[in-house]
C-alpha cells in the first residue's frame, strides 16, 4: 500500500537525520571508544560500514518501492571533478612540504608521526605495502561509496524537504561531521591544521553537492573525491615513512 504525503515526509526527515549523523556515531563508536582494540574496531567498522551503505537501498527499494539501477558511466562533470580534485590534491601536498620544515610546526608533525604509527600500527598499516593497498581501497572504492552515500542519498533526499542550497549546506555538514573526529585524534582539536582540514572538508562537500546537481551524475564527484583521498594518502605516506629532516 502507498505511503500517504505526511507519512512519507516524516520518515524521510528520519531517514536524513539517520544519514546526517550514522556515520558520527560509528566512527566515535570504531575509531574512538575502539582505540588500542584492532578486533573491536575492525568487527564495528565492518559492520557499520555496511550499515550505512546499504540503508539508502533499503530506503529506495524497501521503502519507497522505487526502482534502482547501477547507472552506466556519465561524462558529465568528470572533467571538472578530476580538475577539482587535481588542484585540491596538489595544494594540499605543496602545503604539507611548506609547512613540514617550518620550526614553528615541527612539534605538531612530530606528534602527527606519532599518532599515525599508534593507530594505524595496531591495525596493521604500518609497513608501506598495507599503507597503500589501504590508501588504494580508500582513493578508489570508499570514496565512490561515500559519493553514492552523501550526494546521490543523503543531499537527494533533503533536496525533496528544503531548497537545494539549505539542502547542498546540511548534507555538506554532516558529511564534514565524522571527520571531525578523524581529524582532531591526529591533530588535536585545537590545532590549526585540525580546523583548516575540516573547513576543506566541508568545501569539497559543498562542490561535489553542486556538481552532482549541475551533471545528475555521481562519477565526477567520485573522481575528484578519489585524487584527494589519493592525495592525503601521499601524504600520510610520507608522513610515516620518509624523513622529514
């Protein structure tokens, strides 16, 4: 039986409010609260994971009945994705060598080696060929989910609440939310780098939700998406792995 219109727009505000705040719960659930437990965190991760990406199918298909279909490769907006991700990728990386060797950040990227090789050592990532395959399963699978998640789910459904600006806002802050966590267990909350790298977050996130809208296409979010993850990886590469002296 059909849902009726007020029905449908009370379990959609809970759908959005599931999908706006899911993924701040599971990483304080696995990265936090699991920190120094691998089996804990790498069990709550999975199974979150599949938690929060298949509940825009249960929505779709199991809720609202709606078909849906693995759509073929779009070339709309991949050209401006790829460039976006590109120059994001590369300012980050010029960033990091200008700011590595300044005295005044020596401490901040001493304790960033730290907290890398603390957290990613008990999960196994901390000899190079782990590091890339993860950073590999980031840059190429993770950030098309997360494409798929929170713009073809998350900002599609609060675009059918609100105008599509307030709706590009919300969905660009919860997507900004979770790494806030991520961000302030390597850098600290109160340092700059914490801060700036979330602002950054939440500006990608307002350009994927614009290209998304402009293109109806998750493929040039999910290119520009991925050259940026590849990107931090670099840097996390050379973070653990290579001197900076």
């Amino acid at each position: 039986m059909p849902m009726n219109e007020k029905n449908l727009i009370k379990f959609r505000v809970g759908i959005v409010l599931f999908a706006l705040f899911f993924p701040l719960f599971l990483t304080w659930i696995y990265f936090v609260q699991g920190e120094g437990n691998p089996v804990f965190q790498k069990g709550a991760y999975f199974l979150g994971k599949l938690i929060q990406f298949s509940s825009p199918l249960i929505w779709t298909i199991g809720i609202l009945k709606a078909p849906w279909i693995l759509r073929r490769f779009s070339r709309k907006g991949v050209l401006s994705g790829a460039l976006f991700g590109l120059v994001v990728g590369s300012i980050m990386i010029f960033l990091f060598h200008h700011f590595k060797d300044h005295p005044q950040f020596e401490s901040q990227f001493s304790s960033l080696n730290t907290s890398l090789h603390s957290r990613f050592g008990s999960l196994g990532f901390t000899s190079p060929f782990p590091f890339l395959m993860l950073g590999l399963f980031y840059s190429v699978i993770h950030s098309g989910l997360e494409e798929y998640y929170w713009r073809w789910f998350t900002f599609r459904e609060i675009k059918k609440l609100i105008s599509w600006i307030p709706a590009l806002l919300i969905a660009s802050l919860g997507f900004t939310f979770h790494h806030i966590l991520v961000l302030g267990a390597f850098f600290g909350y109160r340092s700059f780098f914490c801060w700036l790298s979330c602002f950054g977050v939440f500006c990608g996130g307002v350009f994927w939700c614009w290209l998304y809208r402009r293109s109806d296409s998750i493929w040039g979010c999910w290119i520009g998406h991925g050259l940026i993850d590849a990107a931090i990886f670099v840097i996390g590469y050379q973070i653990l792995f290579q001197t900076t002296e």
